[in-house]
C-alpha cells in the first residue's frame, strides 16, 4: 500500500515537474515576443496551452501585438508622408530644442544654408547669422507663438530676407520634452521687386513733374500776361505747352506699352515667316532721312536663314527702335548695317543694327535695358527720349524666347543685338 502512495505521488510530481518546465519555458517565449515585438508561435499545441490555462494569454498577446505593430506601421507611414511634404516644400522648417540644437530641418534649409549638407545637430547660431533672427528666437522662448515678422540674413555675399515665424511644439527626443518649430519664407525676391516699384514710381514721377512744370508755368504766363504778351511769344510759349504735351504723350504711351507686355504676353503673335523682308523694309523706311551723298543703310543675312516664328509688328518696332537711338544720339552716322546671323552658341538667330557713330561708354552698357536708364540724359529730353524705349524692346524680344545685347566701343560705334529661336 505504501509503494502505491509512493508512486502516485511520483508521477503527480514528475506531471508538475514538466508542467513548470512547460510554464517557464512558456513564460520565457512570452518575455521574447513581446521584446522583439513579434507573435508569438508556442512550441506546443494549442490543445496543451489549453490544459494548462495559458491558450487565452497566448492569444490575448498576439491580438497587442498585432495592434502594436499596426499603429507603429501607420505612425511610421504617417511620419515618412509628413517628412516627405516638409521636404518639398520651399519654406525653411527647421526644429530646435531648448539649447537651439537642430533636431530636424527639412531640403530647403539644408540646400540654402549648407549647400545640401545635413544640420542636425548643429546650434542655429552656427547655421547663419542674424541679429534680428537671434532676437526673435529669445522671444519665441517666453511665448507659444510668435508673430511672422521680416528678418535679413547674410549669406556669403548675398542678403536674403525671410518671412520668420516661430511656435511650440512636441520635442522629437525625448518625445515628452518641448522643442520650437522655425518657418522662414524666402521673401528675397518680393523685396526687390518692391525696391524696383519704389524706383519705378520715383522715376515716372520725376519724369512727369518736369513737362507738367513746363507747361503749367507757360500756361500761367499766358493767362497772366494775356493783355501784354505780343504774339512771337504767345506762339513760342504755345509751342512749348504743345511740345511738353506730346512727350507726356509718348512716355504714357511707352509707360502703357510696358504695363500690357507685362500683364498680358498673350499679346505677342509669333508666326512663321521669313526675315529678310521685314529688314529690307525697315531700311527703306529710313533711307529717305538720311543724306545719300555721305550716309548708308544696308541689310546683310546670312545664308541659311530662312522662315522663322516671330510677331512682324513687334520685332519692327524693336528694329526701329535701335535705329531711332543711332539717329537720335549718333547723327553723323556714316554706315547703319541691318544684319541677321546665325549664333552658334544657343543655336538661334541673332538680327543686329550696327552703326560707326561715337559709341557708347563700357560703364553704361549692363543699365541701357533698365527703365529710364539714359547715357546722356540731358541730350535724351531734348531729343524727346522717355528712357523707356530700350526696356520695351527687352520685353518684346523675352517674350519671344529671346535675348538682347549691347556692345560698344568709344570712337568705333555700337552694335545692339538681339536673338530669335527658330521654332
């Protein structure tokens, strides 16, 4: 009776022997799947974990897992799409934490501020330099959220102004702590065109104020003086009224002409067509101003020229442009050559109007093409020259796919130039 109780107790002890190797064993894949975060795949059948108590807790585990290692999926997903949107973007984003140590910067900031080189890690002040930016970022400090406010940047040789905003957001690491979000919008360009409004409104001012002067005042001197005023200069004062009158005409009209080219380049009508008649129709135009004895104008296109898509009213317009300058400030012209070449540089043709008058100084060569830009500006308003003439041309010729050019040596003439694509 005794070996039976002995014995029963021996196999009750040896069934819990292996059913606690079973449980730790059982215990030790639960602790390495939920550290390598996968499902776990127990050695014994479902049928054992079942008598043991443990196929719930198996299956309770894996559904966490499953649940885990989707939301990671979709937060990592929803972070490559968020990182992927701020790098397209052409904004700066930049974020820092408290020490203002770049824990993230997207394209746009790597690409201006270090030629494509990675900033993580790096302190902003070692990023670029700013005094205005240093300041908005100690005020970003004491605030969530600062308001978009205009700063300068040196970079190299050049300045760039940004549009600057800072605001609060979670740190990336530790993901408790709190970092700021830096947002600068490249306002660079908007600030020259602003500085070019600011020109252009001074110039046309300017421009304007002296034949309206001139006319006001003759105009005040004939009513004033109407009873003694003999008529030689009531004539010479209306002749001055009238020719003020008309240059206001044509700088409105240029100022006009510009405005519609600028907003409006649908309003050049390229068609294909050869060159060389409008050339020699343009030349004709001119010979009869010109003295035949001493004075020449002559048209030379090169071989292989043929049609070409351009707007015929326009590109004469730019053609007597160039040649209006020659007779308006190099009168003792001898040869105007209208010539057409091939360029072999951009594969386009280039139409010149060359001439052997005086030439032009190097200094002003890069500015004629500017707005109210003259070379002898007191010559250009007795000529009835509104500065604007050359920019008009610069116009026409960019809408075309073109370019201009000037060339000049003093006391050998001035070749003006421009390009044309062949289609």
């Amino acid at each position: 009776m005794l070996w039976i109780i002995t014995f029963v107790l021996s196999v009750l002890s040896l069934v819990l022997f292996v059913r606690g190797l079973r449980m730790r064993r059982l215990l030790r894949e639960l602790e390495g799947a939920v550290r390598s975060r996968r499902r776990m795949l127990p050695e014994d059948s479902s049928d054992v974990l079942e008598r043991i108590g443990a196929l719930g807790l198996v299956d309770s585990l894996n559904g966490l897992i499953d649940s885990h290692n989707h939301a990671s999926a979709q937060k990592s997903g929803y972070s490559s799409q968020v990182e992927a949107m701020l790098g397209a973007v052409q904004e700066v984003v930049i974020v820092f934490d408290a020490d203002r140590v770049v824990e993230y910067a997207n394209r746009s900031a790597e690409k201006l501020f270090r030629g494509g080189q990675s900033i993580h890690g790096l302190r902003l002040e070692g990023v670029f330099r700013s005094l205005t930016l240093l300041e908005l970022l100690d005020a970003a400090a004491k605030v969530d959220r600062t308001e978009p406010t205009q700063i300068r940047i040196e970079q190299g040789n050049e300045t760039l102004w940004f549009e600057a905003s800072c605001a609060k957001v979670t740190g990336l690491e530790p993901a408790d702590s709190q970092s700021t979000l830096l947002v600068l919008h490249d306002i660079t360009q908007l600030k020259a065109l602003e500085v070019m409004r600011r020109e252009f409104v001074a110039n046309v001012s300017h421009e304007l104020r002296t034949p309206l002067t001139i006319i006001k005042g003759f105009a005040e001197t004939l009513i004033d003086d109407e009873a003694t005023i003999n008529p030689k200069a009531r004539l010479r004062f209306t002749s001055k009224i009238l020719n003020n009158a008309e240059r206001l005409h044509v700088l409105v009209e240029d100022l006009l002409t510009i405005s519609r080219l600028e907003s409006r380049p649908d309003q050049i009508e390229p068609v294909d067509q050869p060159l060389r008649p409008l050339l020699d129709e343009v030349a004709e135009n001119y010979r009869a101003r010109m003295n035949s004895e001493t004075q020449a104008i002559v048209v030379s296109v090169e071989e292989g020229i043929d049609s070409l898509p351009f707007d015929r009213y326009r590109i004469h317009q730019v053609l007597d442009n160039f040649i209006e300058n020659v007779f308006r400030y190099a009168p003792e012209f001898k040869r105007i050559q209208l010539e057409a070449t091939l360029d072999s540089d951009s594969g386009h043709v280039r139409c010149a109007v060359v001439d052997d008058g005086p030439g032009i100084p190097a200094k002003d060569l890069p500015h004629l093409f500017e707005r109210f830009y003259r070379v002898d500006k007191g010559r250009s308003r007795e000529t009835g020259g509104t500065g604007l003439g050359l920019s008009i041309v610069k116009h026409i010729v960019q809408l075309h796919g073109g370019s201009v050019l000037a060339e000049s040596k003093l006391g050998e003439g001035t070749r003006m130039s421009f390009t044309l694509p062949r289609g």
